[in-house]
C-alpha cells in the first residue's frame, strides 16, 4: 500500500497580490489574519510533523496568496527555513500557490534553486471574458504561457479552478477543465464561487447584478467535471473551500454553496447518476462496491439508498476489494 500524502500548510494571505479579485477576500477563505514570521513557520512545521506517520510522504505548501510576488528576499526566507527538513528526508518536497501573471524565468530559477517540486497557479478560468468580469488581471494565453514555462523546468504543475464566477456557464466550466487538461496539469483544485462579505462580489449580489450557483447547479457542475479529470488522470486535490471558521459559522459567508462535506456532495452526485440506471423487476437488491467508495456509493445522508427504495422492497450494499473505482455488482433477489 503506498504511504499516504500530507501536506503541511502554511498560509501568507495577500503579501504581495496587486489585485482584488471580485470574490477575493484570502484572509476571511483561509481562516489565517496574519503573516506567520519564521518562528511560526518552525512551530507549525513541528506540530504537523508530530501528528503525521513517520512513512507518510510530506510536503509543505505555501499558500493564500501570491507567493512568487512577494520580495525575493522574503521568498528566499521562507524557502531556506524547509531546506534542512529536506536534507534530511522528514519532508520530501515543497509546493506554492501563484499567480500565472507573475511566473517567469527569473522566479522559475529561484524556486529550483531551493527544491520547489510543484507549483499551483489559480487559472480559475480558461475563459477570458470570465476573467475579465471577475478583475483577475490577466489573461487565458498568461496561464497557458506559464504553464509551458513550469513544465519546462520540470517542475509539477498544478492548476486550480473556479465554477460560478461571474460570466461562466457549465459549458465554459467544461472547458476550462478540458484546457487544464490540455496545459499538462498533474493535479487541480476545484472551487465554487462564494460571496464572501466586504468583497466587490458582494456588492454585485446585493444590486442582483451577481447570481451564485445553487448547491445543487454546484454540485452537478462538479461533479461532471470531477469525471472529466479522473478520466485523464489528473488528481482532484480538492474539491471546495476549506471550511475556515469564518465560513461554518456564517460570519464571513453573505451566499454561494458552501458545504463543509461538498466533496462527499458531489461523488454522491456521480454515484447517484450511476445508480438511477438500476432497473426494478425484484423486490430486493443487493449492490456490491469497492469499500472505498462504500460511503459515496450509498450516499451523503443514505441519499443514493434512499432514491433505489423507491424501486425496491429492499436495499443493500455489500463490499469487494476485487472491484475497481466505481464497478459495481447487482444481485436482484426476492
């Protein structure tokens, strides 16, 4: 069984980002007011380490902002304090959130020098019109190039997105997942849009010139292009905003769908439109899946068993370590 994957975050919300998005307030989405000086980084480090199996594969990432825009001798301070974790193995790589605008061979250079392994650029969307209206500050051909760029290093590439931004459509959704596909990403973030309070957004949803996704567009969204990814082989890292406190308790959230459990949501979702294809002709059922998808299979809040015993008397899920993905066995009985 190969070792399990962590990463260890460390959040700098907006240090240096020369842009307020629309939707963009870091500070309030990542849960972090403040910029961690280096004894913070140490500490956070050692609390992770001391909560992870030592054979686990660790890396650290830094995160929430725009971590190639900030001073380069703020980078460099950053990046020397994990060099000593690397040297001696207990963490295996580093990785960092960016902006595709503030990528060249300059910044490329400086994060080979100090082991960067994988680098995430927010695209958000490969629609131009997209990023127009959500003020992103840069273009469709400035991810793509950035893209190119990283790859040329030989260094992972990651490419996050957003659903439900102002101008977007499932359509374009769709291809924006199918361009990150295209751009060679090794692994992607899925957000939906949320209006989060004291942003533009906000303003725009109060005047009604803003509409969210319902959950339910949210989910469906999602969950056709969770498929699209897996059928690439691009890993999905992440599906929703990690559920800050701000966001639980509705603080900081004015409308969207935010859900704590949206990724249980959504392959809820895929495994709901795999199962509605079961025909009834007895009065019980049995459906055997891998016990990893057990809990998806049957659904958020027993959702996909409750749908099926409407067709049948009886229902229920068996396990197979045999079965792969999402294959499943039916056995109708009486």
């Amino acid at each position: 069984m190969p070792n399990k994957n962590y990463t260890i975050p460390i959040f700098i919300p907006e240090l240096a980002c020369p842009f307020q998005c629309l939707y963009c307030d870091q500070r309030k989405i990542s849960g972090k007011s403040g910029i961690p000086n280096e004894d913070e980084v140490i500490q956070i480090i050692l609390a992770h380490l001391n909560t992870i199996p030592k054979q686990a594969h660790i890396e650290l990432g830094f995160f929430g902002g725009n971590f190639t825009g900030i001073p380069k001798p703020e980078q460099e301070k950053y990046l020397k304090l994990v060099q000593a974790y690397l040297d001696s193995g207990v963490i295996q790589n580093i990785r960092c959130s960016t902006r595709p605008d503030y990528i060249n061979h300059e910044v490329l250079q400086l994060l080979k020098q100090y082991r960067v392994g994988t680098i995430e650029l927010g695209a958000q969307s490969m629609d131009d019109e997209v990023l127009r209206k959500s003020k992103r500050g840069h273009t469709v051909v400035d991810t793509l190039n950035a893209a190119k760029l990283i790859r040329e290093y030989e260094i992972n590439l990651g490419l996050q997105m957003m659903i439900g931004l102002p101008g977007d459509t499932k359509q374009k959704a769709i291809l924006t997942a199918r361009k990150i596909i295209e751009a060679g990403a090794e692994n992607t973030r899925i957000y939906p849009t949320l209006v989060i309070k004291n942003t533009k957004l906000e303003e725009m949803y109060h005047q009604g010139s803003y509409k969210p996704l319902t959950m339910k567009e949210a989910v469906d969204w999602t969950a056709d292009i969770y498929e699209i990814f897996e059928q690439s082989e691009v890993k999905v890292l992440r599906i929703g905003l990690h559920p800050s406190e701000g966001l639980l308790d509705g603080s900081d959230l004015v409308a969207g769908p935010f859900h704590p459990s949206f990724r249980e949501l959504v392959l809820t979702e895929i495994w709901r439109k795999k199962l509605s294809d079961i025909k009834s002709g007895t009065d019980s059922i049995t459906i055997t899946v891998n016990p990893k998808e057990l809990n998806y299979a049957v659904g958020y809040y027993a959702s996909n068993k409750k749908m099926l015993s409407r067709k049948f008397n009886s229902v229920k899920f068996g396990i197979n370590n045999n079965l792969a993905n999402r294959d499943y066995e039916l056995d109708y009985h009486r």
